[in-house]
C-alpha cells in the first residue's frame, strides 16, 4: 500500500483541504497525471498550489518529501499558449519527464522539451487515454495500430522529442502477420482531477463542466496503484445528498477535495460559464458564428464539399474548425453529425481556446470512449490542419522548425477514418491573396513552403492510409490533390491561379499532372453556395 494512502478505518470525516496542503501529498519523482483538455477540466488552483510549493524557501521538509523530478502525464494539451495550465509547472527542477499529447498550449514546457532540459514524448492523445484505462485494469500495456508508421512507431523515434529522452515506451510487436504498436503502462502516483460538485465523501459530480473527459480512468488508475487522487470541485454538498447516477468519480477513488476560487474554476480557458457549453440550455441555430469571404472561407467551403448527409465527422483545431461556420451558413447542421475526441457527440464545436466545447449537443461522453469509437472507425470524415505534406502524402502537424506542437489526437482521427481532408492554405506566412471576381488573385506569396520532398516529422503516413484504403485529399485556397498509389495527384486549379507559377514552382516535388480541373467557382463568391441542395440531390 502506498505510505500516503491511509486505511479506510483512520481517514477523516471529510476530505476537504486546502490546496496548500493537497499538494504536500506529492513527493520527489512522482508520476503525476493531469486531467484536462485546453481549459477544460483543468484544476488550476491545484496547479498553481503545487508551483508554489516548490518556489516556496520556507518549505523545510526532507527533498524526499518535497515535489520535485516529477514525471508529468497528459493527454491533451492544458493551457492557453501562454502561462496558465501545465505551463505553471516550467521550471527546472520541478519536472524531470514530460509524456504529453499535445504541446503546442504549453509553451513553457515546450521550450524546456526544444532545449534538452527534460525528458519529453509526445505519444497520440487517444493512446494515453487508453493507457489510462488499461493501467486502471492492471493491463502490462496497450496493443493498437494508432501511430504505425508516424514517428510514433519506434522504427521512426519512439516518439521521443529530444536527444536526452532514451526510454523506449513504445515497442514494436507482431500479432500473426500484422503489425502493431505495444504502448507501455505507466503506473501514476497522483492524479489531479476537477469536477463540480463534491459531498463529504468525495463523491464527485460534473454538472456544470464542459466535458467529463478522462477524469475517471485517471482517478481509477492513481487509485489502483495505490497512488492519491487530488481533486478541485467549486461546492461542497453533505454527505449522501448527491444523486448516485450523476456521480462521475465514487469517493472511495478520492483522497482530498479542494474548493477552487471563481478566477482558477473557469468552465474554459475562454469562457467563466456557459450555460450552453454545460448543456443547460440550447442556444438558437442562428446563432453560429460565420467567417467573411477570403482565403479560410475557401478552404472550408472546399472542405464542406467532402460531406455527405448522415455522415460523422471530426473537425481538427485551426483551420477545419471554419467549417462549422460553413456548415450552420449552408444549413448542413441537421444532416451531419460533428464530433470532438473530448467526448463531444453533435452540435456545434467551439473554436479558440474554447475548442472541446460545444453548443446543443447530442451528447457528451466520456473521453476514453469517444476514442474507442474513433479507433475502431466509427468516424465517416476527418477535416484536420497540415503544416506540411510530401511526394508520399504523408502529412506533419506535430513539430516543424522549432516548434513544437504535438500530435494530439491526430494521429488517432487520421489514421481511423475513412475519409480524411487535410485543410491549409498552400503557403505558409504572410502572403496578398484576394478572392475576387470568382477566383483567386495572387500578388504576393507566402515566404516558405509546405509542399516539401519530405515532411520534418511524419504525423500521418501516405503509405500506411494506402495499404488502409483510406480516401486522402489535401485542400488549399489554390488547389486541391489525392492521395493516389503514385503519389499526390494534382485534380484542381481554382480560377486566376498559373498553375507552373502559383502551384508547380512553389513545391519541392512534381505531383502527378493530369488534366486538373477548375475549382467550383461558388467556392470564390460572396453569397450561400447551396450546399444542402447538393449535398440532398441523389447521386
């Protein structure tokens, strides 16, 4: 049993404490998992607790005793670019090892990843969920497909992230004749969790939260290997007074509760409370947001194109979320169903740092399952960003440059749909495009490129998403391609683009060429494209 873990018999009436003192429950080289998804679900008040214990000089106990050379664990990507979140927990000496998901919201952590200083991994979003589950269970790893052929697979890095990450957390392994990838559990010291209400005995609801997310596979597996689960709700009910079908995490999981202030309990990073991100309410269908004619109102309107009445459908952060907005704009909401791997099932998905957040749901689940839906293809539709694309269609979202921004859960949506539509503008950096007089007129250019003889890091695989039949098209405001057995094929030009100037020149290969098309001249006009009528015509 872990020292930390009282027996049932000696616990206190209530576990109510103060963030203070929830934190002095960490000790020297823990595991620490982190529930959250951008703002959502992220307890800060037990973040920022734990950052001042380590700064605090006063804190004489034994370094043994101490929180430090901490192993962090997330799944998803818990900040807002800048300071709040996981990126509290940037400095050296507090963290030792970072496994995370995504890292393109944490900064801080990022740079200490870029500069050597910890060790990092970035493993797809959707496995580490999993992981969570299967370590609850007591299960030695997790067995998938997620990640063959991305860097991921240990034949192209082990997704670790730099020179000091040695550890091989990710095996490959055979099942008969196929091939798959054996992700290591990693047993958890701590889990820190947020919810909304909690009674006396820890029994905590999540009303008035935005997602419920991973938050009970994470409390079930710090609790199942005798680790503390720390956990910051907003109120406190009696002991017995919660409705037993609305308890997403039994207390027998919890080990302390901490009341979180207003200011670090916000439902997102973006928003204090929505009534209609908690579902309370619905929101008019009128009310959606639309995005003005240029370059990303293309893109999207291309992308929407690729829907199909009754079909499920994932949206990737950035550019794919324009076309939610098309998509209310045309009157597509009712034939299609959008999803978000956080566990969101129908309605509208919020952008910024909103994103997981939704309006008038079908659903909310949690996230663990949304993946199982996702891995096992019940996605009909991807539309996600791409930083980069080679000869070979395999496309990088996950670290370019010196950035950094992790997979996510990328790899797990590509790699499981049947469909998938890659969206981004062709050139990266500040370019003069106009949309005018239904087409394209391109003055000056972005400064780099995307299209490339071979991507930086390998986030989707072309010859993975081939031996799986997957159907692959890469959309820009300038063109679009398929995936083909030869490679990318070049099918469309949109109207006032040179195609040896605005296209061929400006990529590092020569795609196939084959009598390309004019893209759909709606896509370049001011008004509604019809897309509901074409989208309800019979084939």
């Amino acid at each position: 049993m872990n020292p930390r873990r009282q027996p049932a018999t000696s616990r206190p009436l209530t576990k109510l404490m103060t963030a203070a003192d929830a934190v002095k429950l960490i000790k020297a080289g823990d595991t620490v998992a982190m529930g959250g998804f951008v703002g959502i679900g992220v307890a800060e008040e037990l973040v920022l607790a734990l950052e001042a214990l380590f700064l605090d000089a006063t804190d004489l106990r034994p370094e043994a005793e101490r929180p430090r050379d901490l192993s962090l664990l997330f799944a998803a990507g818990q900040g807002d670019r800048k300071d709040r979140g996981v990126n509290h927990l940037a400095h050296a000496g507090l963290v030792r090892r970072v496994i995370g998901g995504h890292w393109a919201l944490v900064p801080k952590l990022q740079r200490m990843a870029l500069d050597n200083e910890i060790e990092a991994y970035n493993l797809p979003q959707g496995v580490i969920i999993h992981l969570y589950r299967d370590s609850a269970a007591g299960k030695p790893g997790h067995v998938s497909r997620i990640g063959l052929g991305t860097f991921v697979d240990p034949r192209f890095g082990g997704g670790k992230l730099n020179a000091r990450t040695v550890d091989d957390l990710v095996l490959p392994m055979k099942l008969g004749d196929e091939d798959f990838l054996f992700y290591k559990t990693i047993p958890i010291d701590v889990a820190i969790i947020r919810g909304t209400t909690a009674d006396e005995d820890g029994n905590i609801t999540m009303e008035k939260e935005a997602l419920t997310l991973e938050t009970l596979s994470i409390a079930m597996a710090a609790h199942n290997a005798g680790g503390i689960v720390l956990a910051q709700v907003e109120r406190i009910a009696a002991r017995g007074t919660l409705n037993p079908r609305q308890v997403k995490v039994p207390g027998v999981l919890v080990d302390a509760i901490v009341l979180g202030t207003p200011e670090h309990h916000a439902q997102t990073f973006g928003t204090a409370y929505s009534a209609a991100y908690a579902a309370e309410m619905r929101v008019p269908d009128g009310d959606a947001e639309s995005i003005s004619l240029g370059v990303r109102k293309v893109i999207a309107r291309r992308a929407a194109m690729e829907l199909r009445p009754h079909g499920v459908v994932n949206l990737g952060i950035g550019m794919p979320e324009g076309v939610a907005c098309v998509a209310a704009e045309e009157g597509l909401t009712d034939l299609i169903t959008l999803t978000a791997e956080p566990g969101v099932i129908g309605g509208v998905p919020a952008g910024g740092l909103n994103f997981g957040a939704v309006v008038n749901a079908q659903a909310i689940i949690d996230e663990p399952y949304q993946f199982d839906f996702y891995d096992g293809g019940g996605l009909d539709l991807a539309i996600l960003g791409m930083a980069q694309a080679d000869a070979e269609g395999n496309v990088n979202v996950s670290r370019f440059g010196s950035h950094l921004a992790g997979a996510g859960g990328f790899i797990n949506i590509s790699q499981s749909a049947r469909k998938v539509v890659f969206a981004g503008t062709f050139s990266p950096g500040a370019a003069d495009i106009e949309v005018r007089d239904g087409g394209l007129a391109i003055g000056q250019d972005g400064d780099a490129r995307k299209f490339l003889a071979e991507v930086e890091q390998r986030t989707f695989s072309g010859a993975q998403a081939l031996a799986r039949g997957q159907e692959v098209i890469y959309v820009t405001e300038r063109c679009v391609f398929r995936l083909t057995a030869a490679g990318l094929a070049l099918t469309e030009v949109a109207p006032g683009v040179d195609l040896e100037r605005d296209i061929l020149a400006r990529m590092d290969f020569r795609p196939l060429v084959a009598g390309p098309v004019l893209m759909d001249a709606r896509l370049f006009r001011t008004e509604p494209m019809g897309l509901r009528d074409d989208l309800c015509r019979p084939e």
